[in-house]
C-alpha cells in the first residue's frame, strides 16, 4: 500500500495582494424611506389614540404640558389674528366694492376668518412654538438615554411622555381657535367700517345670513385634527433625533416643515369634504 500524501498548508497570500472584498449589500432605495417614515408616523399616531385609554393617565403631565403650550400661544395667536382679519377685510371689502355687492363684506371675511384663517393661525403657531419645544425636550431625552432607560424599568415614552403632550395640542388648539376666531372677526369688523366707511349694521346682517353653525364645527374639527398632526410629528422626530445634539436641532426644523406640509393639505381635503357635505345657507 502507499502512504498517504501529506497535506500541506495553504501559502499565504503575498503582501502585496489586495485584501478579499467583502459581499456587497444594496442599498435600500431612496424611494421606500420616506414610505418608511410615513408607515412609522402612521404606527405612532396609532399607538397614541391606544394609550390614551390606558391607565394611570398622566394627569400632572397633562396639566403642565397644557399650560406651557398656551402660555407660549395665546399672545401670539391674539397679536397675528388681528392683522389676518384686516388683511382678509380689506381684500373683500375692496372686490366686493367692484361687484357692487359691498353689503355681503361682513359675511364673506367672517366665513373666510373662521372656516381657513382660524385654525390655520392656530396650528402653525402650535407647531412653531409649542410643537418645537416639545420635540426639542423629547430629542434631548432620547440623546441622554432617558427614553431607553425608561424602556428598560418597563415605562413606556409614548404614555409617560408623548400623550399628555398631544392631548395638551389638541385642547389648547380648540379654545385657541375661539379666541383667533372671535379677535380676527373684530379685527375684520373694525377695519372694515372704519378704513372702508362700511355700514355696521350691513356687516352683522350679512354676517347672519351667510354663516351656520356647521361653519364654527368645521372650525374646531379642523383646530382638533392639527393639533393632533402637531402634536404626533413633532413627538415623532423627537423621539427619531439622528447625529447627537445637532440632530436634534435638525429634528425640530424638520417637525415645523413636515407639520406645515400636512396642515395645508388636510385643511384641503376638509374643506372640500365639509363643502360636499354641507350645503351652503339658503341654498
């Protein structure tokens, strides 16, 4: 029999050789990540109306969210009211002077003020003031590792943290659209028959035959629906900072746009829908 060959071990590769290339992974289509961050936006919204049942509710936490966001809103939104109101005034009053029909001023810059510019003023100045605070506070905590370790003790963020939060939104975003609505009307009213030399009488007559009471519901429908989507994108990119403390900041840029964005584009679909379903007055 013959003996078996011996076997040798492998040569080393020479020095000069390039070292083996690693298995290429594709990237993931730039197309599908913004589906993904929508799909994530879309689960956090879910699992917000879920643990808004859930007990214990954070009354306390509510209650300070609630007053931060209307002290950082109420002033503002009065000061801003007034000049949408004459803005809106001034540009109906004058078209309605070229129609001759300038006795129906009163209820077109109402109907305008508090149907579009109300809840739109609202919003934005949630978003802008409130909602970028809260997303800056949550970032920060998700930077620290305040979240993980609230994780970890069995606590979870989104009910300690980001539902009083949206709630406080949401309510404040409601009163806050009676007082946009009622400042804009007599901002609107002042202008009107001071500067334009309108009848006083004229402007509430045409206000009560034009407007309903639908009007002031799709109001607040419209002022609960935005603080909500203000509420949850800026709990959203709170909670998903990327880069440390400079993705936070980008974060909080990031929640005003994306929310401005989605506040234009439901308040399209609203207003179309309301304008479907409701007919106008002595139609």
């Amino acid at each position: 029999m013959t003996a078996p060959m011996p076997v040798l071990p492998p040569e080393p590769p020479p020095a000069d050789a390039a070292p083996p290339k690693a298995p290429e992974h594709k990237p993931a289509s730039r197309l599908l990540a913004p589906l993904r961050e929508t799909g994530k936006l879309f689960s956090l919204a879910a699992t917000v109306s879920r643990e808004v049942f859930r007990r214990p509710f954070q009354v306390r936490e509510f209650i300070e969210q609630f007053w931060f966001v209307a002290s950082v809103t109420i002033l503002p939104a009065a000061l801003v009211s007034i000049p949408f109101g004459a803005v809106i005034a001034l540009q109906v009053g004058s078209l309605t002077q070229q129609l001759g029909a300038q006795s129906f001023t009163g209820g077109a810059s109402v109907l305008a003020v508090i149907q579009q510019a109300s809840p739109i003023i609202v919003a934005l100045l949630i978003s802008g003031a409130a909602g970028s605070a809260i997303c800056a506070d949550l970032g920060s905590r998700k930077i620290r590792e305040e979240l993980d370790a609230m994780e970890v003790m069995g606590v979870s963020p989104v009910q300690r943290l980001v539902v009083p939060r949206v709630l406080a939104t949401m309510l404040v975003a409601v009163l806050l659209n009676g007082l946009v609505s009622v400042v804009g009307t007599l901002g609107g009213y002042f202008f009107n028959v001071i500067l334009q030399h309108g009848t006083p009488g004229a402007y509430l007559a045409s206000f009560s035959a034009l407007a309903q009471l639908p009007d002031l519901y799709i109001s607040e429908v419209k002022a609960l629906i935005f603080g909500f989507i203000a509420g949850i994108v800026a709990a959203y990119r709170g909670l998903n900072p990327r880069g440390g403390p400079k993705g936070v900041g980008d974060a909080v840029n990031q929640s005003v746009v994306i929310t401005f964005m989605l506040l234009f584009f439901v308040n399209t679909v609203l207003t179309a829908i309301y304008l479907q379903i409701v007919p106008a007055k002595g139609s």
